[in-house]
C-alpha cells in the first residue's frame, strides 16, 4: 500500500516538474547579471531596481552575481547566452573600457540596450583636514610636485581610475595612481591618512562626506549635489572637464523588439516608483533615464572615447 | 559606557520583541541550512534573502540577515567535522581535528563543542562590541599598506606551518598556494596572469575550489582507494552518553575558547580575510599552549573549540567597522552595507546616532541569535552524528553530490567545478605525499593581499624601502617575524652546546 | 615509501621552474614599479630551492622515515578509483547540458553502481530520493539557479 502510495507521488512529481509552454513575455523570471561580487555599488543600485520592477513585469526580477576577470566573465555570459530576455546584463561604463583594454569576447556592439539608469558624476576626495583647501591650491601643489600626491582608485584600469588619468591630461598635472581592490578599500585608506586623496563615484565616500570626515574637493559633474550645495564643480572653476559613470541594462544582439519594449516599460515604472527613488536619493545616486537609442548612442559615443583614452594610457 | 548599557538594555527590548524572535529564528534556521552546504556560504545566502526583507522595517531585516550570517557559521563547521569537507573558508581548520574527532565515534563532542564555544565566545564578543567599539574601529584605521605587508608578513610565516610537522613541506605547499594565488588578473596593473586566454581565470581560482577539492574531494578519494570491505562501513557509532562531550572535554576546552574569543576579536577588527585567520591563529596558539601537542592532528578537543570560537568573534568583530565606519572589511559585511542601504540606512560615523536603535537592536540580536543557534543545535547533534552511520558506498557519493552542488552554487559556474575536481585530484596526491592542505588555502588566502600591499607600498614610497621600517607597527610585525624565525634556531644552538659542554 | 616523498620532491620543483620560465615571459619591473611577473618569478625560484633543499635532506637522511604515515598502505582497486573520478568528470562535462536533476541523478546512479550497490532497486531508490529532494530543497525552496538543461528544469 504504501509502496504504491509512493509510486504514484513519485509519477505526480514529474508532471510538476515538466516544461511549460511558451506563452506571452515574460512567462518566467528575469535575470540581471552583475559582473562584480555583491555590495558593490552596482549591485545595490540593480538590486533595489529588480525590487521594484518584479511588480510592474508581472514576473519577478532577479539579479544574478557572476564576478570574475575584472568584471569580463558576467559580461561574456550574458553576450553569449540566448537572446530572448530572459537575460540581461547591468551595462556600465567598464563595458566600453575593457575591450580595448584586454581581449575580451565582447564589445558594447554585442548587446543590444535597453533602459540607462543612474549616472554618476566622478569625484575627488580628500580628508577634512588637508592642507589643500580648494581644487586651485590642490592643482597647484600638483604642479610643482609632479607625481607626488597619491590617489587611490578602486582598480587599475577601472572606470574611476580612468576618470582620473583623464583628468590629469585635463588639468596638465601628473598623479600617483595607486590601486586597491575596490571603492571600500579606497575610502578607507583615504580614512586612515595612507594616500592623500581619491577618485570615486557616489555612494562611494558619500556618508563620510555627510559626517564631514571627508571633503570633495574635485567634483566632475556638470550641476552641483544637490545634498551639498556648496562644492563646485570643476567646470565652474575653469576647467571643462565632466566624466562620470552610468549605469543601465543591457540585453544580448537579436533579443526581439517586443521583448525589449516590454523590458524597457517595466523597468521605467520600476525607476518612477517612489521606493526606488527613495533608494536612490539615499544612496545619493543620480537617476538618469534614457531610453534604448539614446543608450545606445550613449555607448558609442563613450566607447570611442575610451578607446582614444586608453590607447594614450598604454604609450 | 553607563550610557551604552542603557542603550544596550533598549536594544534588547528591541530585539525581544515576538517579531524580530520571530525573524531572528527564521534566519538562523536559514542560515545553518546555507552553511551546511558547501560553497553557498553567508553572502550568497543573505544576497539571495535581502528581497525577502524589503517589507521589513530596517531593524527587522537586518536581524534576520544576521541570523544567517552565523547560522551559516554553524552549519559550515558540521560538514567539515562530520565529512571534511570545509561548509565555507573559515572551517578549514575545523576539518582537521574535527573531522578526525568524528572518525573515532568523537562527531557528537565535537558538534556540541562548536555549538557551545561560538556562544561562549559570542558573549564575550558582545561585551567587546559595547564597550570598546568606537575605539577600536579607529585603530583599525592605521592598517595601511606597509602595515598591511608587514602584518600578512608574520601571519604568513607563524601560520604557515600550522599544524606543526614538517616545516619545509608546510613551507613549500605555502608557496605553492602563493603561486596559484597569483593567477587572474595582476591586481596592480590589472594585465592578465598565467590565464592562458581562458575567460575563467581571469578571476582566479575560486577559493572554495581549492578548499572543497583539497578537503572534500581529496577524502574521498583516498577513502575509495582503501579495501573494499571499509566501503561498507559507516563510521564508529558512539553510545549515547558519548554524544555530548564529558566533563574532561569541557575542562579542557574552556581555556582553548577563552583565548579564542579574545584572539579572534582582535583579529576581526582588521581589514580582509579576518575569520579565516582567526581560525589558524587560534589553532596554532593552542598547538602551543597545550600540554600534548601531538594530539593535535588526531582528534584534539581543543582543536576545534579553540579556532571555532575564534570564528565566532571574528565575525562579530567584524561588525564594528561596518557600524561605526561605514566601511565593510569583508565580503560578508560588504553585503550588509547593501542591505543597510537599500534599506534606507546608511552605516558610517552617523550611524549610532542617527539610528540607536537599529544599531542596539542589532548587537542585542546577535547575542539571541547567539542562544537561539545552541538551543537550536543541540538537539541535532544526534541527528547528524547518525549521519556517519551510512555505509560508506552511500555516503561517498552523496558527499561527492553536495559538493558538487554547493561549488557550482557559489558562483554559477561548471568551470568551478572542474576547479575543484582537480584539486581534489591534487588532495589526493598530497596525502600520498604526505603534505598538509592548510598552508596551501592560507596562502591563497593571503597571498594576493600580500603581493597587492607590498606593491602598494612601494608605490606610495616611490620605491623607497625605508617605508616598511619608518612606521611603528610596521616595524613591529616584521620584528616578530624575525624574532619568530630566529628563535627555534637559536634554541636548538642553545641545546646542542649545552649537551656538548655538560 | 621513500619513493613517494622523492616523486613529491621532484614534482613540486618542476611545478616551480614551470612557474619561473613562465613569469619571465611577462614585465619584471623593478622594485619601484614591480612588473606582473615579478612576485611569481620570485616565488617559482624560491619553490626551487626549497624542493632542492627538501631532496637533498631526503638523501642524506637516508632510509630514516621522517613522517610517520596514517594513510593506509593496502591499495583497494585503482579500477575503483579511476571509475570513480572518471564519472565525475564525465558528468561535469554534460552539467550543463542535462540540467541539475538529470544530472544529480545519473551521477548518484552512476557513483552508487561502482561502489559495489548491485541491487538496482535500492540504486534507484537512493538516487531518485536524493535527486528529487536536493532539487526541490535548493531550486524550489531556496531559490537558487541551477542550470536548466534541456528538458527545462
């Protein structure tokens, strides 16, 4: 009796477990992979967007953590899975860097956009009580002591690393780039009086400048934070130069067009949604929508950049 | 401090409320299902868990997270004793004397005693967070990159040979943990090292590859090459007195914990890998300490109570930098500085004060969670040590299914898998060759940050050595490590002209 | 079995001149600006030396036996073994292909068949129980991804 109990449940489970059939998009969750590890900031900024997103997809968003390479084994997953929008990938900034950085099997041409995100203006960071009061007295030091102050970066090569080679081209100074392994670790040098500044893009930093342990003394934006109205742009101060990270959502070549509209609308209503935004002004990330072409001519436009940039870094 | 223990009295009330017991029972369940298997260790679990708390007030959510965070500790060090196969990096250590403790009937002490030792060692932790974190955090500040080398420096070198034989051998495997720590990308000038153009190295390899492999992997395939009739055997089954560790066992293991709930506090306030060298420091100081060393290896208590509360309080530790800095030393507590934001709370110097009570309703909840996870697991210790019962043709392939499993959890990858396949390969031969894993997995452990922060330092100095000298700490690491080295040489001269001359 | 500890030996100190020759074909450096090959080519001559050192003390210790060794001299069947480890690899190949389940149960009903568990019926009774239940314990409750496969699972 109880054997055929058991054979029954067990022919039952089968038919749980057997495939359903394609119906309208999306019929089963979504997935964001991430090319960095979790608590980045990329991380915290599609996670809070995957949350509030699920509802207005009808299915649920789930974000996918695939780190390794400097960020190149996500991107390659998604670039070479099937484009059908089950799969997405959180384009950023690095996606037009590292092509022309390392070989990679991908180039910002392999996917198609969806939706952009945030986009973050980069900054410089001193500790409150540096000598440097202002950007002029902190260029000037730099002037007449060529390699001399250190600036931390969260990775060689990495976006705010590039930021801030592109900077000293800029403003004709020369740094001491020195690496770690990520934003924390940046900060917390800068903390601990170890190198004299560094080169970050919000939420990095943010809290410590809110507590006044650290100051900005270079901000590369094109408006001022509204969180703190009284540190001006470089622009302002003669030097044009603004360069920032964005952050959005990408989907493989060929992901048909009616998925990706449907994918854009959702995630749109997702960002408009008041918890979101929430989110965002306490993470002092600057939502900055943009639709798929403008993405996209977003993309190019930096990846040729990039790789002018580059190519002058490797000489 | 008379202010921080009202505080601290609130936070308890906050935590004593039904819901957040509630929450907190819920995530240690949780979390102890995570850490029993292998790979998915705290962060995969509590990234996968933070949607399900968006509902939650902040309070709420972040001590369900954290429930997690040390059932995962618990569950990790079950499989290492019960099949040696490390539940996540800092159990590593836990495999040697645990896993032997279970191979003579000895699994139930064993998982008892790291029930009891993370608690010992939890309440002391909480008393360390109240009274002495603001302080202490700052301190944590002065660590950089010269310090850093130097500190990696002596940890490597006290460590290396932690479980005490041959120091060559232990020193050579450290080496070559080293070398394979240096696959992927250079950190400092991010070219691609010894990765044969294979996207997959770019990263490195896995750590939890390497561990389960050498560990996991490895016992299993040395137990297959043994005769077959040991294959029908299940392991000793110990009486049912024998299921809870005697008196003996906890005289001897007080001592052990004590010192590893200090040692790992310590510890845990630094930057990185703090568990995971908590854990080997504490072994090595109880190798030391004990008056039978050679028992260590073999199935020594200590062994396990020692390094396991070490564990306990590294990880609360590990919190203060988080709290009161803002700024996450580890993986694990890099997520919940996500959690803590997308929650709309956001850890740094304002933080205490900004939110008291989430900030004393957390560290009240740790110590609950702390309670709740030895009531919790107690009870089960029965239940897994019967595990050990199964015949061996079951068990291994079931061990064999699990760690697959849990490897290609930890980062969706079959490539990690085949990681793990050779080092398992790799595990085997090194028992045949009579080499110790522990030096390896702690060198790959450090040896990246090792290589980074020399690097570092050198830059900031501008290729001036002096740097390593000129800072106090600094100087003080390398010294012990000079002093360390020297030592047992200038014993061993001091011994052999005594017998000459007498 | 001095003859393993010499083959350890040797293998260790041709895994470190791998590792040397290889570094030298990336940017030294100097101190002020180590190169990426640097700390491996540093690492790959020290692995040398000791493996050096670590020989020569074996010869001039002679026939002492340093070590005493728990590992069980009595060899059960390498067949066994190379079976063994030759599923393993056979499944991980195809992980992705079948799907976590299917290749949770095969692997079960392949592993528990070389071990020695003729009965068939207990065989697939294990691996049947342990394939259904790991999946529903991690895809189903826990949430966790696992590769589909192509019955889409």
């Amino acid at each position: 009796m109880l054997k055929r109990i058991f054979a029954i449940s067990l022919i039952l489970s089968c038919f749980i477990v057997m495939p359903t059939h394609a119906a309208d998009f999306p019929t089963k969750e979504v997935q964001i992979i991430i090319p960095y590890s979790a608590g980045g900031a990329t991380d915290l900024i599609f996670r809070a967007l995957a949350a509030t997103t699920g509802k207005y997809l009808g299915k649920a968003v789930v974000v996918v953590n695939r780190p390794g390479g400097g960020g190149t084994v996500g991107v390659t997953e998604v670039a070479q899975a099937k484009p059908d929008g089950y799969t997405l990938l959180s384009a950023i900034t690095p996606l037009t860097i590292l092509p022309h950085r390392v070989t990679t099997a991908f180039t910002y041409k392999s996917f198609d956009p969806v939706i952009n995100v945030v986009k973050d203006p980069g900054m410089f960071l001193v500790k409150s009580d540096s000598p440097w009061k202002s950007l002029k007295e902190f260029l000037d030091y730099a002037k007449k002591n060529p390699g001399m102050i250190t600036v931390g970066n969260s990775g060689a090569g990495g976006g705010v690393h590039l930021i801030a080679l592109a900077f000293e081209t800029t403003a004709g100074v020369k740094f001491n780039h020195i690496p770690f392994a990520g934003g924390g670790p940046s900060v917390t040098a800068l903390l601990g009086g170890h190198i004299n500044a560094v080169s970050v893009s919000p939420p990095e930093g943010i809290e410590h400048v809110k507590a006044e342990k650290l100051r900005i003394i270079a901000l590369f934006a094109e408006k001022r934070f509204e969180l703190f109205p009284d540190v001006p742009t470089v622009k302002e101060q003669g030097i044009d130069f603004v360069m920032g990270q964005w952050r959005g959502l990408a989907a493989p070549k060929g992901t048909p067009p009616d998925a990706i509209k449907k994918l854009h609308d959702a995630f749109k209503k997702g960002m408009d949604d008041p918890v979101f935004i929430k989110n965002a002004k306490d993470m002092v990330v600057n939502l900055s929508y943009l639709g798929p072409e403008d993405f996209g001519k977003l993309m190019a436009h930096d990846d040729e950049f990039y790789s002018k940039l580059v190519k002058e870094m490797k000489k | 401090m008379f202010e921080s223990l009202q505080q601290l009295a609130t936070g308890f009330t906050i935590a004593s409320t039904v819901q957040n017991l509630l929450y907190c029972l819920i995530g240690c369940i949780v979390g102890t299902l995570i850490g029993v298997l292998p790979g998915l260790g705290p962060i995969a679990g509590i990234a996968l868990l933070i949607p399900a708390t968006f509902s939650l007030n902040p309070t709420s959510a972040i001590i369900m997270l954290a429930g997690i965070y040390y059932g995962a500790m618990y569950g990790g060090s079950t499989t290492s004793i019960l099949l040696n196969v490390p539940g996540e990096t800092a159990s590593v250590i836990t495999c040697i004397d645990g896993y032997q403790m279970a191979q003579k009937g000895r699994a139930g002490p064993a998982l008892a005693i790291v029930a009891i030792g993370s608690f010992i060692a939890g309440t002391i932790g909480i008393f360390g967070l109240v009274f002495l974190a603001p302080p202490l955090a700052e301190a944590a500040l002065a660590f950089g990159p010269p310090e850093y080398f130097s500190l990696m420096v002596f940890g490597f070198v006290v460590l290396s040979n932690v479980t005490g034989k041959s120091f060559l051998k232990s020193l050579m495997m450290a080496i070559v943990g080293l070398i394979i720590g240096t696959i992927g990308l250079d950190p400092v000038t991010g070219d691609a090292r010894f990765t044969f153009g294979s996207i997959y190295l770019l990263g490195g390899i896995e750590f939890v590859a390497v561990a389960i492999g050498v560990f996991g992997i490895g016992e299993v395939l040395v137990n297959i090459n043994q005769p077959s009739e040991l294959l029908d055997q299940g392991v000793l089954m110990p009486r049912l007195r024998e299921l809870y560790p005697s008196f003996q066992d906890l005289k001897k293991s007080i001592g052990a914990i004590l010192r590893g709930a200090v040692s790992g506090f310590g510890i845990g306030l630094i930057p990185g890998p703090a568990p995971v060298i908590a854990t080997y420091t504490s072994y090595m100081i109880e190798r030391r300490v004990s008056k039978h060393p050679e028992e260590f290896g073999k199935g020594a208590i200590e062994g396990v109570a020692g390094p396991e509360s070490a564990n306990n309080s590294a990880c609360q530790a590990a919190f203060i930098p988080l709290f009161v800095l803002g700024i996450p030393f580890g993986p694990v507590t890099a997520i919940f500085l996500g959690a803590l934001l997308i929650h709309g709370v956001s850890p740094g110097p304002l933080m205490i004060s900004q939110h008291p009570g989430l900030f004393w309703g957390v560290i009240a909840s740790m110590y609950i969670g702390n309670f709740i996870l030895l009531i919790l697991n107690l009870p089960l210790v029965p239940l897994f040590a019967n595990i050990l019962r199964i015949p061996k043709r079951i068990l291994l392939p079931l061990v064999i299914l699990f760690c697959m499993t849990g490897m290609y959890t930890v980062n969706n990858s079959v490539f990690d898998i085949w990681m793990m396949l050779l080092f398992g390969a790799m595990g085997f031969l090194m028992r045949k060759w009579a080499y110790e894993g522990a030096p390896l997995l702690l060198a790959l452990v450090l040896g990246p940050k090792l290589e980074v922060a020399f690097r570092q330092s050198l830059m900031i100095s501008h290729g001036n050595f002096e740097v390593f000298i000129s800072r106090p700490i600094s100087i003080i690491f390398l010294l012990a490590t000079v002093i360390f080295l020297v030592f047992p040489a200038v014993r061993l001269i001091f011994k052999k002209s005594k017998k000459g001359g007498g | 079995m001095n003859r393993d500890e010499i083959i350890g030996g040797i293998a260790i100190f041709l895994f470190g001149m791998a590792t040397a020759l290889l570094s030298l074909g990336m940017p030294i450096g100097t101190f002020r600006m180590a190169g990426t090959g640097f700390f491996p080519l540093c690492l790959g001559i020290l692995l040398m030396v000791l493996s050096v050192l670590f020989l020569s003390k074996l010869f001039f210790q002679g026939k002492k036996v340093s070590v005493k060794r728990e590992f069980v001299e009595r060899h059960g069947s390498i067949k066994q073994l190379t079976f063994f480890f030759g599923t393993m690899v056979l499944v991980t190949l195809f992980f992705n292909r079948l799907g976590y389940p299917l290749t949770s149960l095969l692997l079960m009903v392949a592993l528990l068949r070389i071990l020695g568990i003729k009965r068939w019926g207990l065989n697939i009774l294990i691996s049947v129980v342990t394939a259904v239940g790991s999946y529903f314990l991690f895809v189903k409750w826990l949430d966790i991804p696992m590769p589909k496969g192509w019955i889409g699972l």
